[in-house]
C-alpha cells in the first residue's frame, strides 16, 4: 500500500517508505540506550508513536528490525570506506578511509555501536552479516594493497582486515577520550601508523609507477 493510517493522536499518514526510515529511527535509539535483549517492540513502536500492529506490518519481530539496522548502517560505512578507495592518492586514501571509521563511530545516534558492539553478536544472522562488514571493507582495500604491492590477495586481504581493525578499534577509544584528544589528532596519529606499517611491504613493479611511466606514492608512503 502506499501509505497506511495511525491511531487517532499517534503519528502522521505517511508514506510506507517513510514510515519504514522512522520506524528504524525508533529502533535505533531503543536498541543503543537499552541493548536488543532489553528492548521490547512496545517501546519502539512507543518511540515512533505509532501502534504495535503497524510496527509489525514492516517488521515481523525484533530480530529482523535489529538486522534491518545493521543492513542499513554496515551499508553506510561500506559507502564510507569506497568513496575514500576511489581518490587517487595513496596518502588521501589511507587518510580518508581512517577518517571515515572516526566519522561513522562519531555519528549522531551511536549506530556503530550496534555493528562494533552488539550484544547480539552470538545470533548467528547477525554474527554472519558483522563478519561480512569487516570482510567487505577489507577486501576493498585489498583491491588497492595487491595492485601496489607483490603481496599475493590473501596476503591483502590479511592486511585489510588488519587495517579494519586497527581503524576501529582506535576510533572507539577516540570517542570515549575526546575530551582530551582531539578527533584530528586521533586520525593523523591512526593514518600514520597504518602507512608506516603498509610501508613494510615490497612495492611490485606496477605499483611503482602510473600508468604514464612516473612513479607514485606507495601504498604505505610515510612522505607528509
């Protein structure tokens, strides 16, 4: 249906698309201030002001909302990490990519915390799509890692996951210390580890130079 009707007094008509992006607003904080065991569909459909019934109408129980948010954010981080890939720069690449770690835990609603913190994480739907956020954004930049170095894909991907890792983790302690450490000082300081590390690697011939011959910044350049 196009659009669906709320009980007198709780909430607008909308339409089902909008509907669906408020109703995972709801669930988003629901599932952050409580965790998914102590969050109760009453009180997410009570966040969103609508009724159970229409909650259930777009998401036949809990554990699908909570995978439907996952879905959504993981989504938004692969994005993240992808758009940082597509700049030609070695240095901004890696720059970028550390930042875009910084940005999404920093992101208004703690939705990361849903992805690098959930309490779900045994449920083996869930754990298959936390794995597959990890590995999706690994194998990404291992894209770049084995085109510029004699590391063979596997050896890339290790180093991906690695990187994932290490930009994750960093940005999580950021957030609970930024008070004292500025989110530009984390980021140069993560970015910097990372291309040190990547610097360890031989370069292959390809990844010495561009594609008119000259020779460009490695993978794990520490110039600037």
């Amino acid at each position: 249906m196009a659009d669906e009707t709320t009980p007198p007094g709780r909430g607008q008509r909308l339409p089902r698309s909008e509907r669906r992006a408020q109703l995972l607003e709801a669930a988003l904080s629901v599932f952050v201030e409580n965790g998914y065991h102590a969050a109760a569909m009453d009180d997410i459909a009570a966040r969103a002001g609508v009724s159970k019934p229409v909650l259930y109408q777009h998401f036949p129980g809990k554990l699908e909302l909570y995978l439907a948010l996952i879905d959504q954010h993981a989504g938004e981080l692969e994005q993240l990490v992808r758009d940082a890939l597509a700049l030609a720069d070695n240095k901004a690449r890696i720059n970028t990519m550390t930042r875009a770690y910084f940005d999404f835990v920093g992101k208004e609603g703690a939705a990361f915390r849903l992805i690098f913190e959930s309490d779900l994480a045994n449920e083996p739907a869930v754990r298959a799509r936390l794995d597959q956020i990890d590995l999706t954004c690994a194998e990404a930049m291992a894209e770049i890692i084995s085109s510029e170095t004699s590391m063979t894909r596997e050896e890339a991907v290790l180093v991906g996951v690695a990187f994932v890792g290490l930009a994750q983790t960093s940005a999580r302690h950021w957030l609970t210390h930024e008070a004292s450490l500025s989110k530009e000082t984390a980021v140069r300081i993560t970015g910097s580890l990372i291309r040190r590390g990547f610097g360890a690697f031989p370069r292959s011939a390809a990844g010495s130079e561009g594609a008119s011959g000259t020779s460009r910044e490695s993978v794990g350049s520490t110039a600037g």
